[in-house]
C-alpha cells in the first residue's frame, strides 16, 4: 500500500527542524511527521501532545506499552505494531512477550493477571463501540488507582488516535522492528 498523503512536505524551517530530530531520536524520520508537516499547526499540535504524554507517570510503562500495542494490534496499524516493536526493545521489556501481545488470549502463561486486564480494557475501549464494562473498569482501578487508571485510559485513546490516523494515511511499517529480535 502507498501512502495517501505525499511523504515530501514544504521543506520549511519546522518540517527541517523536525526531520533532523526525528533522525536524532530514531534513526530515520517519522512517516506520520512527514504526513503532519503538510499541516503546521496539526504537526505543532501533535508534537506538543506527544511531549506531554511522555511526561506522564502514574502507569508503570510496561504496562503502558502492552496497552498502546494492544490497540494497534486491534486496529491493525502496521506502522504503530512496527514502531512499537522497537519502542519496547528501547525501553528493555521482554521482546519475546511483545510479539505475542497481537494474540495475547492464546498465551495466557505469557502476561500476569493485571496484564491480561490492561490488554482486555485496550481492546475495549478500541471497540467501534467502547465495551468497557463497570466490572472492568473497577477490576483495573483498585491494583491501580485512579491516577494509572486515568493515564491507561488516555494512553488508549491516544493509541487509537495515532493507529487510526496512520491507517487512514495508508503509512505501513517503516523497518524498525527489523533492528530488534522480533520479526
């Protein structure tokens, strides 16, 4: 599949500024950059929320990071399941449990009780119809607080908001997983 925006933006000072940044970080630049720098304020918005999500530390990441690749995985987003692959050897967690996290219910010895919870309310809350239920909901809160919870909550959405973006712009793996164990 081709992308359905042009992966060449303006070469503006900030398209400039944010692809020698994204090389810096990672490697390469970032597709989903490159499709927000046909829009300034879209790619200015985006980042700012991006800088500020990472802020956030209520949840422990790991569990975080099962819960944004659990809503990739059911959205289907290539670039994010790739990305994400990456994203998780960098923050050192098991390789071997992020690759089962697409079919999670199938390796049941794999994940705690609370991770199974996580990718439960992540596949929930990715529903065309949200299916979180009250039970659910109380399961996650009482091992993790309200303020982890609300943090999962919005590292969901958010996760559907990238994952649902990138797939509407038709942007497909961009190679990192290639530079982990996990193909």
């Amino acid at each position: 599949m081709t992308a359905r925006v042009s992966l060449t933006p303006p070469r503006t000072l900030l398209n400039r500024i944010g692809s020698w940044y994204s090389r810096r970080m990672y490697g390469q630049v970032l597709d989903p950059g490159l499709a927000m720098g046909h829009n300034r304020r879209v790619l200015l918005s985006y980042v700012k929320l991006e800088r500020s999500v990472a802020k956030w530390n209520a949840l422990e990441p790991g569990l975080k990071h099962l819960a944004v690749m659990t809503a990739a995985a059911r959205i289907k987003c290539s670039w994010c399941m790739d990305f994400g692959r990456w994203e998780a050897g960098e923050l050192g967690l098991p390789l071997d449990k992020i690759s089962k996290v697409p079919r999670w219910r199938d390796h049941p010895d794999a994940f705690t009780e609370l991770e199974c919870l996580v990718m439960a309310y992540a596949e929930a809350m990715t529903e065309t119809e949200p299916a979180v239920t009250d039970e659910l909901a109380a399961a996650l809160r009482g091992p993790l607080g309200e303020a982890a919870f609300v943090e999962l909550t919005l590292m969901i959405s958010l996760e559907n908001f990238r994952s649902r973006t990138n797939s509407a712009f038709g942007l497909t793996s961009q190679g990192f997983s290639d530079t982990c164990a996990v193909r």
